[in-house]
C-alpha cells in the first residue's frame, strides 16, 4: 500500500471523534423535531401565541426606547445651541454693563415726529449708567436685556462701546483730546438714530405727512443698497444730536469709531451713509 494513503493514528482518532459528535448532534435534533411533530395543536399553538405577543410587546418597547434616545438628542442639541446663545449675549451685556459711559445719565436720547422732518430730545427718565451697578447675575442680566429692548419687531442696533484698552492703544494723533466716555455717548447716539431710521422705514405711510413720507422714501432707497442691506445705519444729515456733531470734535470721533470697526462710511446716491457695525474681538 502507498504510503501516502496510510494516516497517523491520532489523525484517525479525530476523524472519529468528529463524527460521532455530528452523529450525536443530528440525533439531538430528530429527536427534538419528533417531540414537536407529536405535541398537540391544543397546547402549542397558544404557547406559540403568547411567544409571539410577547415579541411583539419586546419589539414595541426597543421602538419607544429608540424613540425617546432621539428626542433627548435633539432636546440635547438644542440645549447647546440655547446656552451658545445665551452665552454670546451675556458677553454683549457684560461689555455694555461694564463699558457704558460714566457721562450717560447727563446725555439726551432721540425721539422722533413721524409728522415732522425734525428729531428732537429728551432726558432719559432712568439712567442706564444704572446697569453698571448691577451683579451680573442672571435676573439682572435680564432687566439690562429688558432696559435695552427697542420696540417690538425691530432689532436694535448694536452699541459695542469702546473699552479702556482699545482707547489707550489709540495713536495720540488719533485720540487727541477726545475722552473714552464722549466717545460711547457717541456711539449711544448713532444707535440711537439707526433705530429711529429702521422704525421710519416700517412705518406706514397713513401716519405720516406728505414731506415726511419723502425722506422716508430716501431712506428706503439707501435701505435697498448692497452696501447697507440688512444692517443698522443712519445718514450724516441726522447725526446731529448734543454728544455728536459734525465738527471737527465730531468728525474726529467718527474716525476712532471707524478705526476701532465700529461703523463703516460708504456714499448712497447724495448720501452719506454710516453703517453700524460689530467688532471682531
């Protein structure tokens, strides 16, 4: 005989064994299988029955369990977009609350006609130098919120007054003899008059006279601009108020503020035009 057909005998011995376990194995299951063939309808079925109920029962739980893992996911993403948010505001509020102008309480705020070309001013019943007093906490946070809120509908226009730092890292030649307070009590007022011009430009036009409704077309001239669309501005015409006028004061003020990236000066038509702007800290 061929010596490669002989095997080891251990080989052998495995084989063997390997085929006895399936043997066993195939036994097992017939048996299984005739003890299923010859069980009773009356008793499998009903068992069967609760067997599938109780999947189904398995299945609608793992669903509900997978539906509630996708709602707090989404409350989850929400929340963080909440607190993101949340979180940019107050840093706004903090930077009005600790950079507002010591002078504020003394200046004059904006109102305005709608039947007249005019705006005119009037002392601020509550100071907002108040806001400084304040602790940031969270209800203070939100009466500076409140304290702040223009009118329903309109955004208000951005004050990013200008900080301690920022003045002193001003050239000399820049700064001159302007203060750090007039030059905030500026900025209050630019906002001031952005925000008089973007409630001009909802206004309608049954609650104004002829000459007002003019300018008020002019402004939505300059509105439709690429230059100022969507944003807070105010033209030159109405920069006029006791913090700010164009002399040379004035117009050295607004060279800071442009400096600085809080306004940006473009020309419309015969208009001068400033836009409010947010700084990049």
């Amino acid at each position: 005989m061929d010596r490669s057909m002989e095997m080891d005998p251990m080989e052998e011995g495995s084989s063997l064994d390997s085929l006895i376990s399936s043997f066993n194995d195939r036994v097992a299951d017939l048996k299984d299988l005739t003890i299923a063939r010859n069980l009773s309808p009356a008793i499998a079925i009903p068992d069967l029955a609760g067997v599938d109920f109780t999947l189904s029962m398995i299945e609608t739980k793992i669903q509900d369990i997978k539906d509630s893992f996708k709602g707090e996911r989404e409350a989850i993403r929400k929340g963080k977009k909440f607190i993101e948010l949340s979180k940019r505001q107050q840093n706004k509020l903090e930077h009005m609350a600790t950079h507002f102008p010591s002078g504020m309480n003394k200046s004059t705020c904006l109102s305005y006609e709608p039947n007249s070309e005019n705006y005119s001013y009037y002392t601020p019943v509550r100071s907002m130098q108040d806001i400084s007093e304040f602790d940031l906490s969270k209800s203070h946070l939100e009466m500076i919120a409140h304290s702040v809120k223009e009118k329903k509908g309109h955004n208000p226009a951005p004050r990013w007054f200008i900080t301690q730092k920022e003045f002193d890292a001003l050239s000399s030649y820049m700064r001159g003899r302007l203060q750090l307070d007039k030059v905030n009590i500026a900025i209050n007022e630019l906002a001031s008059c952005a925000n008089i011009t973007a409630q001009l430009i909802a206004k309608p036009k049954k609650k104004m006279s002829d000459e007002a409704w003019k300018k008020v077309l002019e402004i939505k001239e300059v509105a439709r601009s690429e230059n100022v669309k969507g944003k807070h501005f105010l033209l030159e015409c109405d920069v006029k108020g006791p913090g700010l006028k164009l002399d040379n004061t004035g117009k050295a003020t607004l060279t800071v503020l442009r400096h600085l990236g809080r306004i940006q000066e473009c020309r419309i038509g015969h208009h001068r035009v400033f836009t409010l702007m947010t700084p990049t800290f």
